[in-house]
C-alpha cells in the first residue's frame, strides 16, 4: 500500500544533526587563498574604497597581517604589488628589489610555513596597464613571454611558494614552467589562471592595484564572458603546458564553466571570489538590505558544490572567524 507522497524529502531536512551528516559540501578554512595587496613605504595603511575591510599594505603593516591571517588558521595567500614607479615594460616586476619580491621575504621571515602564491602578469607593472609590452600598439603575446618568465624565476628566487600566471598570454605556462625548470625549481607549482573571462567584476581591483588600462581594454587576450567550449580549451592548453592547478576566474557568474571544469579535469582547481563580486556583497551589507555574513559563506559554499578544491576570496579572513 503506497501512499502519497511516497517520498518525503523532509524526512532528512528536520533534525539539525541528520541535516549536518546529510551534508554534501563543507567549506572551511583549509580552503581559502587569502589576496593581500602591498605597497613601498612605511606606516602605510590605506584602505581600498570600493573592498571594505581591504588595505594596501606597506612592508612594516605586512606583518602583523601576516601573523592575523596565521592566527585565523589560512595556509595561503595570494600577493599583489604597486611598484614604486611604472613603465612600459613592468620592470620592477622582474628585479629582485621589487615589491613583490621584498614581500615575499618579509612574509617568510615572519611565518616560513605561509604558502606564498605571486601573480605573474605585468599590468600592476606597466605605466599604460595592459598585461604584457605593446609593439605595434597592441599586446605582444611572444615579447610578453619572455618577460613573465623572468618575473615567475625571480618570485621563485626571492621564496615564493606558486607562482600564479594571470596574464592570459598564450603560451605562458610553458614558458613559466621553461624558466623555472632550467633555475633549480623544478619543484615549483604553477597555479594557472586558466579561464580568466574579460570581467567587469573586476573593477575594484584596478583601483586596489591601480591596474586599469590606460587605453582600450583586455578583450583582446582574456576571455569573452560569452564562452565556456572555450574555457575548457585553455584549461587543456594550460595542462599540456605543465599546470598543476587550474583556475576559472570570476567565481560566482561562471559556477557553471566551474562545474564543467569539475567534470572534464581531474586536476586541483581554484576560483577566485573576485573584488566586484565581494565589493557588492560588502555595500549591500552596509545598506543593512542582505544579511552579510549568511550570503558570504552561501557563495563560497556554492563555489566548492560547483567544483572548486580552493578558493581565493577577499571574505578569507571574515568567513575563518565565523567558520571557528
Ligand atoms: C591581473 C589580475 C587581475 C585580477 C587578478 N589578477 C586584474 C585584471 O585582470 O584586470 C583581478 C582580481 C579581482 O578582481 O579580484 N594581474
């Protein structure tokens, strides 16, 4: 004798204990990627307008970030750097006295077991903005090459951990992982930013690292927000190059180019949280019109249910004091 309905679903939902070993996805602190932005200077503290709760952070302000990012348990963090000046070839990003570089050390001196991830990609580097040198008035994927591999062996040499090629240049984990192979760190993973979409969720950052192009824009070499097939030939391309991890970047409108990812790849895969997507989560949260703390950890759970092993978030800090 059956009766209707014959399943019920609410059976599981009722109870908060059977609801928590039901689970399918948890989400904690061993998974954030932390992005730190720093700058030249001292006392420098300046906060990032449109990211409540974010800083550009000078060397001596480096550190007790670094031991509070320790204390709330987050293995790793991602850097970012504003040169003291900028030029068309990004050249303080390939010096050893770089920001990026000095970072690096400062953070190894005050917790050797931080795993320091580096961007590789010239914008933050370069007076006109773009991701690589201009020849001809537009970004030269083969002169760019040259130079991010350079930069990856000098974050290497300097202590970093991954070096994370964000440049969209075709071709450039092989070449970071050329550069790497043949200066004794053939150990180094590269992380690679493997579907990086041409987002205008990333509109906070260019103000946070000072990077947005001075003319035109990055249409011409990261990926049309319109694309997913495409997203998974340059995952593959990045795999043949020699990634060790993949990325898909934003997060939260392409959970769907992440699940697909999931599926096609058996390879460790981060997303990154970007800052348009925190930045309209902390100003609803301000306007007291979304509940700020529940909606942070509703993404990132769903960016773990799509697929994601790891998550660069600027929520890192906040989501591990409510995760303890
Ligand atoms: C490139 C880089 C960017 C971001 C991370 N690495 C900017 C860009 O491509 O314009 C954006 C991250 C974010 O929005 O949080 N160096």
């Amino acid at each position: 004798m059956s009766r209707f309905p014959q399943v019920r679903m609410r059976r599981m939902r009722e109870a908060s204990v059977l609801r928590s070993l039901a689970q399918e996805t948890r989400i904690s602190i061993s998974d954030f990627i932390y992005p730190i932005f720093v700058t030249h200077g001292r006392g420098v503290r300046n906060p990032i307008d449109p990211m409540p709760g974010m800083y550009q952070l000078s060397l001596d302000n480096l550190i007790p970030e670094i031991d509070e990012v320790v204390s709330l348990g987050i293995g790793a963090v991602l850097l970012f750097g504003l040169p003291a000046s900028k030029d068309a070839e990004g050249t303080e990003a390939y010096e050893p006295s770089g920001i990026i570089q000095e970072a690096i050390r400062v953070i190894k001196q005050t917790a050797p077991d931080m795993l320091v991830i580096t961007d590789v990609c010239l914008d933050e580097f370069t007076d006109h903005g773009h991701c690589g040198v201009i020849r001809n008035g537009r970004v030269d994927n083969d002169a760019t090459l040259e130079l991010l591999s350079r930069m990856a062996v000098c974050q290497a040499e300097a202590g970093a951990d991954v070096v994370a090629p964000s440049a969209m240049m075709d071709g450039q984990v092989a070449s970071i992982r050329t550069g790497l192979d043949s200066t004794g760190f053939e150990n180094l993973p590269i992380m690679a930013y493997s579907a990086k979409y041409a987002s205008s969720f990333y509109g906070p950052f260019r103000v946070a690292a000072d990077s947005a192009p001075q003319f035109g824009d990055r249409r011409g070499y990261q990926m049309d927000i319109a694309n997913s097939r495409e997203a998974m030939r340059e995952i593959q391309m990045d795999i043949d190059e020699g990634a060790d991890i993949i990325m898909v970047k934003p997060a939260l409108s392409y959970l769907d180019v992440i699940s697909r990812a999931r599926e096609a790849f058996g390879y460790p895969m981060a997303a990154y949280n970007v800052s348009g997507e925190y930045a309209m989560v902390k100003a609803a949260t301000e306007n007291e019109w979304i509940d700020g703390q529940r909606i942070t950890l509703e993404i990132l759970t769903s960016i773990k249910r799509a697929g994601a092993d790891m998550i660069i978030s600027y929520h890192a800090k906040e989501a591990a004091r409510w995760l303890s």
